[in-house]
C-alpha cells in the first residue's frame, strides 16, 4: 500500500535535494524516498525495530 501526501519544502532545501538526486542518478522524490528509508534505518539499529500492528495501517 502506498500513502500518498504533499511535502512542502523551502526553495534551498528542494534545490540541495535537487542537487543530491542528480548527483545520486535519483528524481527528487526517489531521493526523498531513500533517504527516509535510510532513516529509519539508522533509528531502528540504534533503538530496535519498530513494530506496527494491522490497527496502524501496517501491511
């Protein structure tokens, strides 16, 4: 399942992710898209999984 949603972003922060995607080989929202992943990555190595039930629109 997907969720989509607008992210509003000031004009040196779209540009600065601009700048990564392309650099990256990404679109910006591809961009956006990893660097959440990476995220939520690094917080669940530090503080444990996070676990969502089927209440919380988990898959």
């Amino acid at each position: 399942m997907s969720v989509k949603f607008t992210m509003v972003l000031d004009e040196t922060t779209a540009r600065k992710m601009d700048y990564i995607a392309d650099y990256t080989g990404r679109s910006r929202i591809k961009e956006i898209l990893w660097a959440c992943k990476e995220y939520i990555k690094d917080f669940e190595s530090k503080n444990g999984e996070i676990c969502l039930d089927k209440e919380e629109g988990a898959e």
